[in-house]
C-alpha cells in the first residue's frame, strides 16, 4: 500500500482527519518533485563541457 492509498484509508475511517492526510500528500509530492528536479536536470547540467579558445 503507497502512501496515497494509505492517506484515502485514514479519510475513510476518520473523515475529521482530511486536512492531515492532505498535508501528509502534499509533502510527499514536493518530496517527489524535488527529487526529480536533482535526479533529472540538475545532474544533467553537470554535464556540460567548457571549453577555452586558446591562442
């Protein structure tokens, strides 16, 4: 069971406890997001090459 399916559980069983869960998934997204963001573009900009003209 993922973190989501967990979160719709704990609303079923005690709706009073909706914005709980929803502040558990919206950390858990912006986990997610920041570790795409490293994983896919920071590490690719790494990859660049610099080169000098010399004369």
């Amino acid at each position: 069971m993922n973190l989501h399916e967990q979160c719709l559980l704990r609303y079923l069983q005690n709706p009073d406890e909706l914005s709980y869960s929803t502040q558990i998934l919206k950390l858990n997204n912006d986990i997610l997001e920041k570790q795409f963001v490293l994983r896919n573009i920071i590490a690719k900009s790494n990859s660049f090459n610099y080169t000098e003209i010399v004369k």
